[in-house]
C-alpha cells in the first residue's frame, strides 16, 4: 500500500491518472519540463505527479490540462477514473 | 480574486466543482454530513470543498465519487472541465 504526501493511494489511482497526464503530454509533443513549464509547475513536482507520487491538486490539475488544451475530464476518463 | 488555501481560483473553477459535487450529491439523495461520512471526509472540510474554498485534492475527488457511485470524470464533466 504506497503512502503520498502522507495519504493513502491504496488502489494506485494516482498512478494511473500520472500515466493519464503522461500520455497526455506525450500525444501533445511536450517534454516533462516543457509542460510544467506551461503549466507553472514546479519540474520537480510535475515529475512526481506523473509517477503517482503527489497527491495532486484540483488547481494544478487544470492547470495541467488547461497546458495541454485538453479538459480536465478527459484526463480522468483516460485514467478509468 | 478569490485565494483558496493559499492558492489563487482566478475564474471560479473550485466553485463550479463544488457545486457540481453539491449537485451529484443531492442527486444521490444525501445530506452533506451522510456524503463525508461516506466518503470518510471531516464534515467541516466537506463544506468547504462544495463551497469552492478548498484547493481539493484528487484522492478526495476520488473518495466523493466512489461514495457517490459515479466517476469522478462526471463531476468535472458536469463542472464543465
């Protein structure tokens, strides 16, 4: 059972929506630093978003997508979320 | 400006996902206090999330959404995000 940032993530479900934000970037042509970038991420912190290790914010979450030009739900529904 | 938690909700989007939770909730037939002991949420904080005045964080969108029996993709959905 991973802990982040002192919560539990027991089903992986931050992991998959990393995946989601990943693969996301990746459709968009952007590297990892490009979109925290955009995003107004810090790097290091987008990094650990996408490997599930944050238990990221609504905020940065749409900051995220607003990057990537995608709604925020696409991320979710792409994560089974 | 609004600032939530330290952080800026410049064009309303925690309000909008509050009301959107609101909505689902009542939907569901709960009372706000049935809906955080459901998703195991302090009542006060739950307030706060459906009044937009807290940065909410994934793993309790994703808390509201099972104890809702919906995706949390349909609360952003219905958000518009």
């Amino acid at each position: 059972m991973a802990r982040v940032a002192g919560k539990r993530d027991d089903d992986g479900s931050l992991v998959r929506l990393g995946q989601a934000v990943r693969k996301a970037r990746k459709a968009a042509g952007l590297s990892q630093e490009a979109l925290a970038d955009a995003a107004e991420i810090d790097r290091s912190h987008m990094g650990k978003i996408e490997r599930g290790e944050r238990n990221v914010s609504v905020l940065n979450i749409l900051k995220i997508a607003a990057a990537l030009d995608c709604p925020a739900s696409a991320i979710f529904i792409d994560a089974g979320m």
